[in-house]
C-alpha cells in the first residue's frame, strides 16, 4: 500500500508513520540471516518502518488500525527501534484520540 493518503469505497485511509529505526539489539540479525536468498547486497541493518492506518467513513465513524509500538517503556520497547510517536500523527490528521469514538484493532 503507499503510503499516501487514499479514498477506497467511500473510506479515507491515512498512513500514520509510527517510527522508524534498526531493530531492536533483543531481536537484532543481518538481514541474509533473517531473509535468506532475499537480500539484494543492501546494508546489514534492518531498519523497520511501523505504520498505523487511520479509517474514516463518511457517516464520521474512525478506525484506527494498530496502536504502534507505544511510548517509551510500552510492551514493545524491548524489541522496537524508538517510542512510537502515533500522537503526534493522530493530531496532524486532526484526530484526538480522547475525544474519538474509536474502533481499536490491535493491541
């Protein structure tokens, strides 16, 4: 999917960028060790983008789908590159989070 905003069926979708950074030192291999036969002689790093996706119909109902990596000190910050920083996305598509009525799916 790009990462451009887009109208699917009425729906907006808006790509919201999480974080990005290398891989976690807990879980962190080269790449060919990781994928096999499927690196192109790129960098050893693998540097994962994370991306949320924020739905909105036209009744005025919002989806968010994924809730990133979190904050520092999130289940995830063992593994992920940075705190996520879905906030801050959240707020430059004009959504507050406190004041949606979500539909969350992820954790």
């Amino acid at each position: 999917m790009s990462h451009q905003p887009m109208t699917v069926a009425g729906v907006e979708v808006l790509p919201l960028c999480d974080a990005v950074g290398p891989m976690g030192e807990s879980i962190r291999r080269p790449l060919p060790e990781m994928f096999p036969g499927g690196c192109r002689g790129e960098s050893d790093d693998w540097v994962p983008h994370f991306h949320c996706y924020l739905l909105r119909d036209t009744s005025g109902r919002t989806v968010l789908v994924d809730t990133g990596v979190g904050p520092e000190g999130s289940p995830a910050s063992s593994w992920a590159p940075v705190p996520g920083a879905l906030g801050a996305g959240l707020a430059r598509v004009g959504t507050a989070p406190e004041a949606e009525p979500f539909t969350r799916i992820g954790w």
